[in-house]
C-alpha cells in the first residue's frame, strides 16, 4: 500500500490530454497542478520586478533573481509532459526543453529586464540578466533530472509490479509512462498447436513412401521365391 506521499506525489505529476479547438490532437498532456503553482510564482515576480515592494525585501537583488528565475524555469518544466509514442521523434521528445527554453530563458530571463527598464523607478543592469540565465539554467537541470529520475522509478515500479496486485489504472493514470504496447494490454490465451494432426502427419510417413516408391510391391515380389523354394521333406 503506497504511503500518503506517495499518493500526493502521484497526483500531483498526473497530467491530462492536452485538445486544441476544433479537436486538433497534439501529443502533449498538461499537468494542472504545475499550472497552479507557476501562476503563483508568476504573481510573486511580478510583483517584485514590477514594484517597488522588492526595496523593502532584507535580499540582494541579484539573488531575488537567481531563485526566482530558478524556481519558475522548474515549474514551467513540469507542466508539459509528451506522450510515450511521440518521443522515438526529437522535436516531440525535446518539446518540453523547447517550451521552457523559450518561455524562462528568452521571455522571462532577457525580455522581461527591457521591459522593466521602461519604467522610471527601474534601471536596466546587466547583472540581473546574467543571474535570471543562471537561475534559469539551475532550475531547467535539476527539474530535467527530477523529472527523468521520476519516470525511471514508475516503469521500474510499473513493470515488476505483480500480476495479482495490478489494477487498472483511472483518469489516464500511467498513460503518459509507458508505451501503448505496455498499458491497457490483456494477456491473451495461447493456442498450442493440435497435437493430434502432427502426430497423424508423422504416422502417415512410410505410407506416403510405399505409395511414391512403390515399395509395398517389391516386398511381395522378394517374399514370393522364397516361400516357393520352401519344400517339404520327404518330397522330390
């Protein structure tokens, strides 16, 4: 029986089917809790980057950065997740990098510091897009790690599970994990072959040769003279 962390765990990473308008299918899923918890770090941003509230937050600067750019590149990272056939293509395997990269490193990490230095209680420094870039490569490392570790352990877990304890899994639990080939697969009754007729086949050999060879003839036409020259005594 998993303890209640790992239950926590498990709900938290379960991620759903991602469905564009119009039913257009991409082999992404979302996990919603992730989308939560970096909304909430995308507020506490905004506010200190926006604000004048990080004035009065007993931190340098150059840390605020570094920890928060790092904290949000690892949320972002553990929203997307792809499906497991999807991933033998590299832009789908690597489209979590991608999104990241691109949200974290370029918009949050680069953009977001020009924009800043429009407003008139902001200066624009060189230091803070240095420590966002650092934060951010930190954060994308060990979340990409956790991230890797963690579907590991479930196939692991997954694989050797035995095959009394297995149960099936609900909301799309597990999908995201294994191939489809290894979920929602039944084990099948095997057909041995019918005994019966390969044993009727190898029966059948030497009567299939006395009708191809004719053997059956010759043996009678070799028994004949000898039961001919067979006398009995005492006749000449």
């Amino acid at each position: 029986m998993p303890s209640r962390t790992r239950l926590v765990l498990r709900r938290i990473m379960r991620s759903q089917k991602f469905v564009l308008p119009g039913s257009y299918y991409l082999p992404l899923r979302l996990r919603p809790w992730f989308i939560i918890f970096t909304m909430v770090d995308m507020v506490l941003l905004a506010l200190l980057g926006f604000t004048n509230v990080v004035h009065n937050v007993p931190v340098n600067d150059k840390v605020l950065h570094f920890a928060g750019l790092g904290l949000a590149t690892g949320l972002v990272y553990f929203i997307f997740d792809v499906e497991e056939d999807a991933r033998r293509i590299w832009i789908w395997r690597n489209a979590g990098l991608l999104i990241t990269g691109f949200l974290c490193f370029v918009l949050g990490g680069i953009v977001s510091e020009f924009v800043q230095a429009l407003l008139p209680y902001k200066t624009f420094q060189l230091g803070d897009i240095a420590a966002n870039l650092l934060g951010s490569s930190l954060g994308l490392w060990l979340s990409w790690n956790l991230e890797r570790y963690y579907r590991h352990r479930r196939e692991i877990s997954r694989l050797y599970q035995p095959l009394d304890n297995m149960e099936e899994p609900t909301d799309d639990e597990g999908d995201d994990t294994l191939p489809s080939f290894y979920t929602h697969q039944q084990p099948q009754a095997i057909h041995a072959p019918d005994v019966a007729v390969e044993r009727s086949r190898l029966a059948d050999v030497w009567d299939e040769r006395e009708e191809i060879f004719h053997l059956e003839d010759d043996e009678d036409e070799v028994e004949t003279p000898k039961a001919a020259t067979h006398t009995t005594p005492g006749r000449t």
